[in-house]
C-alpha cells in the first residue's frame, strides 16, 4: 500500500538542457499546513532511501513533531517513487533517463511547495547525506524562503574524494556484463551485490567495526551476514539503473553550479541567510567534518555541531538512538532561534 | 633484465595444511654481509608490490645504508616473482594456487635468511602495509633473532574494516564474468579496473584530494587521469589470481594464529621483544593510527611515532618526500638503540 502521494510536474526542463517528460514527485507528509501556511518543513529523502526512510526523525515530542508542524517528505527523483529510470516510460527510460541534478530536485520540489501547497516561507529544510545536500541547495536557491537549514551528514557541493567513493561503487555495478550499459532484461545481481559491497565499507567508520557494533548492536552474527543479510538486500530492492541515476546526481551535487555564483561555493554559502546547524558526523568517512567546517566558516549565521559518534555516515541514519537524539536536540534548538 | 635471485624451497607445507610444491622466493639484496653475518635488515613487500616497490628507502646516507647493512627484500608470495597462482605450473596454477598466510610468507623468509645466508640475528625487520604485517610476524614468531621492528602503515592483525575495504575491491573484481572463477583465458580487464577504482578511493585520504595533490604533487590534470593513467594501469599490470591471492594473504593476516597465542592478539604482541618503532599514517583509512596505537600498549618496547601527513596510506609508499624523511628519520633513531 502506497503511502505517498505524487504531485504531476508536467515536462520539466532540467539544469543540463534536457526535459524531463511527465515529471512525478512522490511525496508524503506529516501534520497539518496551519492557517497562515506558516508552520511548514521539508526534509528531502537520501541516497536510495524514501520518505520511509525519514520517519525515525518525526513524532510527537520530538523536533519534528507533526501536532506543530506540517512535514514535507519529497522523494529524491531517480528513487524509483519519484521520476526514476524504471517508472519512466520510453523513450527516457532506464539508461535513456535524462541526468537529474540536486538543483532540478530543489526546483520540483520548491513548486511542489509553492504551487500545490501554497507556502510562502518554511520554518526548516533539513536532510541527511544527499537530503543535506538537497537543503543546502534550497537555502542557497531560496534565501527569502527558508528560515532555517540543517544538513547533517552531507555538504554544499559533492567532495572530489566522495565522487571517488562513487566512481568505486558504480565501477563495481558495471563490471557485471550483465548490466549491459543498462539495457539489462533481468536485473544484473552480481554487480548490485559487489556495489553493496564496495559501498559498506564507507558507510560506518573503522571504529565501529573495532568495536564490532555490527555484531552487538545491530544483531549481525558475522561480517557476512553484515554483508549478505544487510547491505546487499537493501540494494538488490533497487533498479540498477536508479541506484547509478541517484549517484550521477550524486557525484554532481554542487550548489554553486549556478550562474549567480560561477562556480564560487565560497560565494554560495554565503548567500545562505537562513540560521543553520550543520552537523557532520566526526567518523563519517565521506562526508568528513573538515567539509562541513569550511563550509559554515563561509556561512553567515552558521553553527558546527559534530555528532560524537563511531557509526560513520550512519550516525545520519536513525538507526543508533544517541546519535538521533543528538540529531533532534539540534534541530530543537534551531527550531527554537 | 630480472634485478632479482630466486631461492628454491622445495614442497613447502603451509599453515592451512596445504603443500605448495617447488615454491620459490624471490628477493634482492643491497649491501655485504659483514664476516659476523650481524649487520642483516629485512625489508619485505607491500600489496602488488616488488622489491623495487622499496628501494625509495635504501641508499648511501639513509637509514637503510647499503654501505652499512645487508638488505635483503623478499618478494611476497603472489606478487608475480616469488611463487604465485601466475607462474605455478599446473595443478595448482590460477585459482588452484593454495591460501597462503603472512605467516608461510615469513617461514620462508626465514630460511632464506638463515639456510642461504647463515643469519642468525638481524639488525631490524621493517616494512610498509604487508610489509608492516610481515614484520610484525617476524617480530612475534623469532623474538630472539630480531633486535628491531619498524613496521609503518601496517598492522599486527588485519582489523574487520580493513578486511570489509578488501572484500569490496574484490567483489568488484569478481562482478566481471570474464574472471569466470579464474578460468579466464584473457585477462578480466573489466574487472581489474573496477577493482582499481575501488582501491583508489581508500588509499589517500580525503584532505589529500580536497587539497588537490593528485593534481599539484602528482601531475595529473584531473581525477579521471589518476585513475586511468595511475590506478588502472598498475593494476592491470598484475595477474587477477595474482591480485586476489596476495588479498587473500592480507584479509587472513593475523600473528596471534598461531597455537601458542590461540587468537590472543594482546599476547602475541607481548611476544614481541625487539625494540619497536610504529608508524601509522595519521590519515592512513585502512591502518587507522589507533589499531596502531592499541598495539603498541601490548608491546614492550615500542614506540608510537605518528607520520603527520595527509597523504593517508601512500605515506608509507616513498613518493612524498617529507613522509619518506621521517620513516627515514625514525629508522635511524631505531638503529641507534
């Protein structure tokens, strides 16, 4: 049972020229818009996640609580919800689907916002790992929109070692022949599985594997059931052609790419006038807090709060309560300013 | 022009139980043996390295004196020179070729340096990555013949993240068909590239590319350049049987494996009597420094020397001339005790 609902784009053009046909943004939301549409939040979707994926963050008592606000959940496109390469039809399906940017996300999702909700101003964009990148770019893009920012666990623009990482996972993905350049006809297993496997090892820092964190919280009796129990089912869920459409995105996420800034992130984050807490996680391994520390030292209302953990890029992810409630302690204060 | 000698060592039992038949070790040496066979140093390989893969760190004036010291460099099983799935005859060529550990890498080492050479102490064993691994064997398994151990880069036990980094290069390796178990005919070009890309994201560190010294330091105009004019084509150089029997040695690396420590790492280390230097890389992602500092807390006498680059694992590769100075810097300081 769908639990999400899709707003009709029509054709979009997109940042690289291209149109995007029939676009869909599948979305979903908590709480009620109030009467002065006044109360809203938008907290995009992260790499092969869905609006699932955000619901440990939202829940009365917490800083995301629906009785206060209106929570806005737009699926990233290529998630296979969204405009994706498998529910698109011919001519742009599967490796034919058009790249799609973190900017051609925003601007969707800003209409969704606008158009169908009629917002004018939103109390918070928040987001993990691509949905930071995803609230980086609205605050950069709508100033006079977004009252507050909070990426944790991502960046302004895409690290040339985290497009690294990337090239790593998608290289393993196509090694399979059976990928095909994407015309594959029964999903190619063997490449998702070695993507899974290529990606783990980034995911958690090297401590919490010393601390075999694996095994005593997350019940995994062995690093192959780590592996075969974990990460590869959670990819093998996806169409090939997505996973490699988010990670163009991905691997392109840039919030200066825009004429007004010419490539000057510097300049970007400055334009930024939202009251922000950025919060890198202090053993992610590709969203490092050296990243987030430059970035807010560009920003001009911005606070650094590293979450103290060993679980990686995880920290972001819900799954470890101390780094959730780390998480929501933040975002209250920010809710509070 | 082979710069090397071999030593034949007969049907050999390995650890596992195995019999690699007519194996062979091939090594180099720099320098005399002095007429008390006292002034020996060991240098083993790294990862898809040869003995010229170490030469950076020998030469008149260094701490690897050859007007000093008798270096002797003892190629890796697997590394194409010594005995290797690539030029064993059948039946046990490609991925027939039988497991072998850190452990039978060291045994043979240490029948060449006394069966060959009459060596019955050696001045310091030291070495970077596998190199460190087969160093600390050494320091574990002959404590009474080793004065010193200097390994940088490396560890005493393969750690479970490192293993995880492994197993997704190989995975990547393996996605490609062509490698067809290690049957292949041509080489799996597709695979060894993935498995190139994999492995380059993990051996710099992150500040390393945000600081852009693949293009300053190493003179490649971009990161497609790094990978396809460096990466790749050190790879593509290697057998892939080859390439996943040394990751096989690697991924099982572990001086407590042995009956007389039962998997007791604290007291394998304990074992250790030389005097000891440990270098880590501060940015090393697979050698984190604090594997390396726990292991230090169980030696007796060692040392944590911490090398402050961000060049992450490569630092212990000689290619960054102020990283090679302080490994050379500490292995003097070593030898002076």
């Amino acid at each position: 049972m769908a639990n999400h609902e899709i707003f009709d784009c029509g054709d979009v053009t997109l940042q690289s020229g291209k149109v995007l046909p029939a676009a869909r943004l599948a979305y979903r939301t908590h709480g009620r818009l109030d009467a002065a549409r006044a109360n809203a939040i938008v907290y995009p979707t992260h790499y092969s996640g869905t609006h699932d994926s955000n619901a440990w963050a939202i829940g009365p008592g917490m800083a995301l609580d629906p009785e206060k606000y209106f929570i806005i959940i737009p699926n990233m496109l290529g998630n296979g919800l969204s405009s994706s390469p498998s529910n698109t039809p011919a001519p742009d399906a599967g490796p034919a689907f058009p790249a799609v940017t973190v900017r051609d996300n925003v601007l969707l999702q800003h209409r969704l916002v606008t158009e169908l909700f009629g917002i004018t101003t939103l109390q918070l964009v928040t987001g993990h790992s691509m949905g930071a990148q995803q609230a980086y770019q609205w605050a950069a893009l709508f100033p006079d929109m977004v009252q507050r920012v909070a990426p944790f666990c991502g960046s302004a623009r895409t690290s040339r070692h985290n497009w690294l990482f990337l090239e790593g996972c998608k290289s393993a993905l196509v090694a399979d022949a059976g990928f095909a350049d994407g015309r594959y006809t029964v999903p190619p297993v063997r490449g998702i599985r070695a993507f899974a496997r290529v990606y783990a090892g980034w995911a958690w820092s090297q401590t919490f594997f010393r601390q075999r964190l694996d095994i005593e919280k997350l019940g995994l009796a062995s690093m192959e059931a780590f592996l075969t129990q974990a990460w590869e089912p959670s990819f093998l869920a996806h169409d090939a052609n997505d996973l490699l459409a988010m990670l163009a995105t991905w691997q392109a996420a840039d919030i200066s790419a825009d004429p007004r800034f010419g490539g000057d992130l510097a300049a970007a984050l400055a334009a930024i006038t939202a009251k922000a807490i950025v919060m890198p996680c202090r053993t992610d391994l590709y969203f490092p807090p050296e990243d987030s520390e430059i970035e807010v030292s560009h920003m001009r209302d911005a606070e650094l709060r590293v979450i103290p953990s060993v679980w990686g890029h995880m920290a972001g992810g819900g799954i470890n309560p101390e780094d959730a409630m780390f998480i929501d302690a933040a975002l209250k204060a920010l809710l509070a300013r």
